[in-house]
C-alpha cells in the first residue's frame, strides 16, 4: 500500500475513508448491481481484497455508502438549524443547505442508486428507515407539520432530479423554492 502525503501509510480507519469516497462515486456512476468492487479498489488506491478487510461484501460497502451520503445529508440540515427560526424559516435555511450537499452530484447519484436497488429487501428497508429519519429529523428542527415536511421532501427530491440531470434552473427552482 502507498504511503500518504505525510510519508506514512495510512491507518484502515483513513483507507476505509477513501474506499467510501470511491465507493459514492463509482456507485452513483453504475449502479448497485453493475458497480464493481475492482473498480472501487482502483479508485481508493488500495487492491481489491482490502475492500473485504473492511467490509464483509459488496452489499456492506453500498449500505456504508448510503449511510454516508444519509449523514451528509442530515449534517447539512443539521448545520441549518437555528432555534428561534420559525419552521418556514428554518425549512428555508435547510434547502439552503442542501443545495450546497447537491453542489457534488455523486451524493445524489448514489441516494437514487439506493432508490433503484431496492427491489433487495434489506436495501429497501434501509432506504425506507432513512427517509422516515430523516423526516422525522427535518420535523423536529424545523417544527413544521408533517404536511410542510413532506412537501420539503418532495422538493428536495426534485432538486436531486434537477441536480443529476442538470436541469436549467427554471425547471427546479420555481417549484423547488
């Protein structure tokens, strides 16, 4: 294994970093099922039986990348809270930031791989679990109705479209806020 900038190897806490960077990226680009985990190594810097030092199979590795993703995510709205805000105004602040999470589209990518995956039970039940987290997370911030929230979502969602298809602004933003 390479030494890192500092002239050091890298701890498998850091190698385990860059296998998850490698892994958003290459999983948003082909998918859960066409992804390849030779691909992933290539990309991390690291030989392909390392990645199963650190996660027990491909499927692991995808779900650690979407847990990735989730906490990007949630951070961001996280980052955007402000407790005397009122819930439109701290809804507001959160898709503030949130189109700073969409400024790297491999994050959104890899979500609606997670999406696309789904028809594996497991991979449906965790996107399932985090998307009701989230929502829940987004109402307790915020303080909004769950009605707000979902409309919050739904317009985030499209930004997500708006952001892998790069769709002109006009096509987002006036129903995206």
């Amino acid at each position: 294994m390479a030494t890192n900038r500092t002239g050091r190897r890298p701890t498998a806490e850091e190698r385990r970093e860059q296998v998850l960077e490698a892994g958003i990226s290459v999983f948003a680009e082909f998918g859960y099922h066409a992804a390849k985990t030779s691909d992933i190594a290539k990309r991390a810097g690291i030989s392909q039986p390392y990645i199963y030092a650190l996660f027990e199979d491909k499927k692991a590795l995808f779900l650690a990348c979407l847990e990735r993703v989730r906490h990007q995510m949630r951070d961001a709205f996280g980052r955007a809270w402000r407790p005397s805000a009122t819930p439109e105004e701290s809804l507001a602040a959160m898709g503030r930031n949130y189109r700073a999470f969409l400024a790297n589209p491999d994050s959104p990518r890899c979500q609606l791989q997670g999406y696309a995956a789904s028809a594996d039970p497991e991979i449906r039940d965790f996107m399932r679990k985090g998307f009701i987290e989230s929502a829940d997370m987004i109402t307790k911030l915020s303080g909004a109705d769950r009605a707000a929230v979902v409309r919050f979502m739904a317009s985030g969602h499209l930004l997500i479209i708006g952001t892998v298809l790069d769709l002109p602004d006009p096509y987002v933003r006036s129903s995206a806020g």
